[in-house]
C-alpha cells in the first residue's frame, strides 16, 4: 500500500480527499455536541460515514477536483470546490432523511460539515502552494521587476507558480508614485526609478527585468541610464508587437540588446508587398557575402524567385552564405558566383548565362578610413564597379537595377562617400537613356553590419577597454540589418524609374551613448570598469550624417516610413561620362592626388577633411613609401582600431 501511495498521485489525492471528508464530518459532529460525541451519535457517524465518503468521492469526479495541479490553485479551483461540496451535501441530505429515514441526524451538521471541508479541501492546496512558494531565504536569482503593469504581474505570478526557472522576485520599481508601498502577488513595489539607490541597497537583486513590453527605446535608454552605476545585469520582454498571443511569460525574457535601444522602433514593412516583385523571376545580388548582401539574398531566396544569382569575389563568405541557404529554400536554384564587378568580362558572361531580371547592387568598399588611405582604390570599385555592373544590366535587358547606397554620399565628406555619389550619379544618368528601371536606396549606419562601430565597441569591451570614440558629439542614424534590407526591396517593388529613396529614420543617436550602454548591457560599469576615450574625429568623418542634400527635395514615396528623394540639377550625361571616364583612368594610374582632385570637381559638395602629403601627379603611387603628415596619421589610427 505504501508504494502504491507514493507511485500514484491519483490514489494519493483520493485518499487524502477521502480523509479530509472524514475528518469534516466528524469536526461538524464534536462541534454540535460540544466536543463530547453521544454514543447513540457516535454509532449513528460511523454508520453514515461510508455513505457520506462515497457520495462526496463520486460527485467530486465531474467537478475535476482530482485533476488539478495543488501549486497552481486559484479562483477556479475554488469555484469548483464550492460547487462539489454543496452538491454531495444536497445528495446526502436526500439520501439520509428521505431514503434512509435517520430523521435523528442532525440538520446542523449538513452545514458545519460542509463548511468544515471547503476549508479543509481549498486549504490544503493553498498550503501547498503556499509551500512551494514562499521559502524565506530560499534560493534563486534575485530579481528586481522594473515595471508594475499588466506584464509585470503576470511575470510575478508565473515565478510564484513554480517550476525551474530559478528566479526569485524580491520586488517591483514603477514610476507610478501611486503604487509604491503596494503588493502584487506578495511581491512589494519598492517605488519609483528616483528611489533606485535605496532599493538596491536594501532588495540587493542579482538581476533587473524590464518587464515593460509597450515600452519606447527612450523609455528603455532612461532604465538603464539609472541603472548604469549598478552592475546588474538587465534582461527584458520582448515588445508587445513581437509578441504573438499579447501574453507575457518567462519564456519570453531575454536580454537587453542595443538594438533595443535604437531612437526610434524599427520601422515596419510589410514583405508581402515584394512578393511580385520577386517571386519566380531570377534575381542577381552583387555584394552577396557582406552583410547587407547575405541579409538580402535570405529576404529574397524567402520569397521564391526561380532562381538567386550570389556574386561575391571572396569564395569564404559566399561559401558560408551558399551553406546557409542550402536547403533552407526548396525550389529555388542558388548559383554561387566568384567574380569582381570590376570585371567587365566576368560580369557580362554572368548575366549572359544566368539573365536576371533584378540586380540588387550590393557590392562596394565602404570603410570610411580605409578608403582615405586607399582612393584609388574605392574609385574601382564604387564606381567603376557601378557603372560596369549598371551598363550590363542595359545591355542583358535587366528589368530592374537597385543601387544601395549611403548617407554619406550626401555632401560628402570621405572619399567612400563621395565614390558612393558618383555612383548615385551614374545610376540616375543610366536611367535616362536605358529601358531597365533604375533606382537609389540610401539609408544610414546599419547596426552589427561589417564596418559598424557597434562590433568594435563590443571587441573593446571583451579586451577590457578603453572603449575609444572619435568626438563626445559625434552623432549617427542607426537602423537594423533586416529593415535595411526590407527597404531596399521595398523601393524596388515601386518600380520608379530614376527615383531616389530613402528612409524616414527618425533622429540621431549619439555615438557615446551607443557605447556607454552597450558597456553597461555587457555587465561593466561605464568609466570605473571599461574607461571611454576620445580620440578625435578621422579623416574623412563628420559630426553627424545628412539623409538629404541642400540641392534635393524629399516627398512622399506611397509607402509609410520611405522618402522620395528628387535632385534639383545634375551634371549633363556628357559631361557625367567624360568625368567618370578621367576618374577611372586616375584610379588605374594610381595617382591618389589627382584622383581627389577630380572627386572634388565631379562632386561639388565634396571637402576633403585633410590636406594631404601626396603628389597630385597621377604617375605616383597612391601613398609614398613611407607616409607621413596626415597619411601616416591615417595608418596609425587604422592599426589603433584594428
């Protein structure tokens, strides 16, 4: 019988709810007759006893008072008890004065007796849960819940509920004055975002969960701006939006990331609208392993072309997006493609044999200080590599050319953005003349991507700092690699031949910010753990990014959160093709000086951020053999980043 009561819950549960209806019945009897039971009484309680416990026993199966789960009780449980009770009590009754005729039971004891074993019933699961919930002292992460609403109760009800999360709420913060000195779920609200000094100190958590799930990235940014002197880490819920059911649970908790903390919530764009743009038609993706590339070529293998072109010239990052794409993506035919696109050869036997009917133009050099040191260089590729892929694509009957571009082609400050203009340029003059569609997608600083300050800081940190930033009010947009791609394709599907777009990315976010927070996300504290120094701006760089120039206007492109953006004057086709065609011929001298110098007279808008010791003959190398003045400055700050 032992072992039988300890490998059967079922049993366990019948017996104790057998015993419990036993023990009832005889309180209710002790209690009418003050504590000494008649004997004419007693034999009277032990002959109705079995009735009463099989009658009780067999009513309580249709009310599931057997099934459920004693940790977990709640209003429910008790509804149904309630209702098992009266029930079998209504029965007995029946039984006792109308089919067994004991007209001497007492009418009182119907009534004690159930009263008795509601309580009896509903307090040992109480008790119970009571047990399992509330140990003093009992182990666990120390949790401080920094929100009281609707997803932070829910939070602190679901760690009382048990189970192996290991968590252990030691109380709430909210901003709501109104709340402080309250309790929820036994869980007190310590008070407000002020009082944080205080309640860390006297709470002592070992981890804070943001448990705000409407919560703004500038609400977010405040939370741990105030925690930022505390090393704890910070995990948080997932936005309301991410959230399929609109229900909050442990499950969902994750950490904080930066991206979290963008200034604006990503902005969302809805992929089915690309969908005809996309599916069955064979797509090329020049770039296809940098990380704009390889997002894009997912986004669209996602979307069922008949078949993806990945033209990439480094067989490492193409192997790995090839491997990543790999059966991911039934019925779509990937072709992975080592070639340059300054390889005016290898680019039209590409097209002749694979005929895409969209170019998705990825492909360029984009790291702003490498491409001072290296002009020549970003010319070849940014334009060169425009212009070569762009005229195929006339040529091959390309239905649509889309070129991603940057905001740091606006009035440019570095030689990437001015190359990025220049093919911005080549890309509208493509347009006039050409039955392919072509377009301009600009956007920001895309966050995590290659060449992103964002992997730096966090190489920084790993390394144990200092953190290095070039200027305290250095300023940039940021946007996520997912919603960059989503509007390149977006743009695409309008279709606007010689159209610019560009995305509405809300304000700019400081470059110490970024760092300090994503100092504080992985565990240090800003300055005392991981020191932050400033190295002053490099060449090439500004203080803060434009979206559009002084000479364009911008207008509603017909889809919520993307631009139009339209130039007031261009220089003519000739005049574009006869500069281009000088710049090249620079590029492949390799006269660094002379190259500048034509960037500056193809882009009127470009300043060169330095003066540099280069001989402006194109006969010379692009840097001397052994730099000094601003290039060796150039090469030391590159070897100080790498």
């Amino acid at each position: 019988m032992r072992r039988l009561l300890l490998s059967n819950r079922g049993v366990r549960v019948l017996v104790a709810h057998s015993a419990l209806i036993v023990l009832a019945n005889y309180l209710a009897f002790w209690l009418r007759f003050d504590g000494t039971i008649p004997d004419g009484y007693w034999a009277l309680w032990l002959d109705t006893i079995p009735w009463l416990v099989v009658l009780r026993g067999l009513t309580f199966v249709p009310f599931h008072i057997y099934e459920g789960v004693w940790r977990y009780v709640g209003i429910r449980d008790l509804r149904a008890i309630l209702g098992g009770v009266f029930s079998s009590t209504v029965v007995f009754y029946v039984l006792i004065h109308g089919l067994l005729g004991l007209s001497n039971y007492p009418r009182s004891v119907f009534l004690v007796d159930s009263v008795f074993l509601v309580f009896l019933v509903g307090g040992i699961r109480v008790g119970w849960r009571f047990y399992r919930e509330y140990q003093p002292g009992g182990k666990g992460t120390r949790v401080l819940i920094f929100g009281a609403g609707d997803a932070g109760q829910a939070i602190a009800r679901e760690i009382h509920a048990g189970g192996q999360h290991g968590y252990l709420p030691v109380g709430f913060v909210d901003d709501d004055r109104a709340k402080a000195g309250q309790r929820i779920h036994g869980v007190p609200v310590l008070g407000t975002r002020n009082d944080l000094p205080r309640i860390i100190a006297e709470a002592r958590p070992s981890e804070v969960l943001v448990a705000i799930p409407r919560a703004t990235p500038g609400v977010l940014r405040a939370v741990v701006k105030a925690l930022e002197p505390y090393k704890l880490p910070i995990k948080a819920l997932p936005h309301l939006r991410d959230i399929l059911d609109g229900r909050v649970t442990l499950n969902d908790v994750r950490r904080l990331e930066v991206a979290d903390l963008l200034g604006r919530a990503p902005v969302g764009l809805d992929p089915q609208n690309v969908s005809h743009l996309v599916e069955g038609k064979r797509v090329l993706v020049t770039g296809a392993g940098g990380s704009i590339g390889s997002e894009l070529s997912r986004q669209v293998a996602a979307l069922r072309p008949s078949s993806l072109v990945l033209l990439e010239r480094y067989e490492n990052a193409l192997w790995a997006l090839e491997r990543s794409l790999a059966g991911a993506q039934a019925g779509v035919d990937v072709y992975p493609i080592i070639g340059d696109v300054t390889d005016e050869g290898r680019i039209d036997e590409v097209l002749r044999e694979r005929r895409p009917q969209v170019i998705l133009h990825a492909a360029a050099h984009k790291h702003v200080p490498l491409m001072e040191l290296n002009p020549c260089e970003a010319i070849k590729n940014n334009v060169k590599g425009t212009r070569i892929v762009g005229e195929a694509a006339v040529r091959h009957g390309v239905d649509r050319f889309v070129l991603i571009s940057t905001d740091k082609a606006v009035n440019p400050s570095s030689v990437m953005g001015a190359t990025k203009c220049v093919a911005e340029l080549l890309t509208m003059r493509l347009a006039e003349r050409a039955s392919t569609c072509f377009m301009v997608v600009r956007f920001g600083n895309v966050m995590g991507s290659n060449g992103s300050v964002i992997p730096l800081f966090l190489e920084q940190i790993k390394n144990g700092g200092p953190v290095t930033i070039t200027h305290p009010d250095m300023r940039r947009y940021f946007m996520l690699i997912p919603e960059a791609v989503q509007l390149v394709l977006q743009a695409a599907a309008l279709g606007d031949n010689g159209a610019a777009y560009v995305l509405d990315m809300g304000d700019e976010i400081r470059v110490l910010d970024i760092a300090r927070n994503l100092i504080r996300l992985s565990g240090f504290i800003p300055e005392r753990e991981i020191p932050i120094t400033f190295i002053g701006p490099r060449p090439g760089e500004k203080l803060s990014e434009e979206l559009v120039a002084s000479g364009e206007t911008v207008e509603p492109s017909g889809i919520q959160g993307i631009r139009r953006v339209r130039a007031s004057a261009n220089p003519t086709c000739a005049t574009l093709e006869q500069d281009v065609a000088e710049l090249e011929r620079l590029a492949e001298l390799g006269g660094a000086g002379s190259v500048i110098q034509q960037l500056c007279a193809l882009v009127p808008t470009f300043r060169p951020s330095v003066e540099r010791d280069l001989d402006m003959a194109p006969s010379q190398p692009a840097l001397p053999a052994s730099p000094t003045g601003a290039a060796a400055t150039l090469i030391g700050e590159i070897r100080g980043f790498a």
